[in-house]
C-alpha cells in the first residue's frame, strides 16, 4: 500500500495505516531522572485514542497529536523534546520527510542488494528510488 507522503504513516503498535494526521499521534515517555537531553524517551507514531479505542497508545505517558506536528509550529514543538534517544531522530524523519516513511520498511531489504542507505543522507529522490525498486 502507498502512503501519501507527511499525510499518512504506518502505526509502530499495530502496523495498520494511520490515514491521516488527525487519526495519529507521537507518544513518548518523559524520565526526570537522567540529564536533560535524554528525559524523552521511546518516540513513536501511533493510532490516537479515537482509533481502536487507544490500544496502541500502550502505556506512554506523554503524547503530541500528528496534527499539531504539521509546519514550523511543529518542528518547534519536536525540537522541543530533542532527545539523544535515537527513536526522537527516526519520529522527526518520519514526519518531516517526504517519502520517507513509506521508503523506510525497505531499508533492510535495499541494504542487501547492495544500497547505500544511510538515514541521515537520503535524499526524496533515493527513496523514491527504493520505493519503485521494491514494490514492483
């Protein structure tokens, strides 16, 4: 299935398609006692709580809608939880950049055919490129 690029994204809980930025959000769990870059923690893009009655929220503490995610409100609002947690980078790909999301679930796959996949370098172009060669 394609996913319309910044508009739709696959759920880390149950691995259905959230449709849209209203149906999604970011939950995260904040740790207080650690250094400040690293109280957030465990990023992911989820089903809210009005799809499948907040089941794949699980136990996180702390939550931004997708939808508040959207432009430079957004960014600063992502920013603003920057983590060195590595899941924080992967959340902020995946919203942020087109066609990443979906490209991503083929990484493995392009690596062993001898891609370079470096998630800090790809380009829209590449991953449209893996997307094309991998979903033939």
């Amino acid at each position: 299935m394609h996913l319309e690029p910044l508009r739709q994204w696959r759920c880390d809980s149950c691995g259905h398609p959230i449709e849209s930025p209203r149906q999604g959000t970011v939950t995260y769990r904040y740790v207080a006692d650690v250094e400040p870059h690293r109280r957030h923690v465990d990023f992911r893009i989820v089903h809210n709580g009005n799809v499948g009655n907040g089941v794949c929220q699980g136990d996180a503490k702390a939550d931004i809608p997708l939808e508040d995610l959207a432009g430079e409100r957004g960014i600063l609002g992502l920013l603003g939880r920057q983590s060195s947690d590595p899941s924080w980078a992967e959340v902020v790909r995946r919203i942020v950049v087109p066609h990443y999301e979906e490209a991503r679930v083929w990484f493995d796959d392009a690596r062993r055919d001898g891609w370079e996949v470096i998630e800090d370098k790809l380009t829209k172009d590449k991953l449209v490129a893996i997307i094309d060669a991998f979903t033939r």
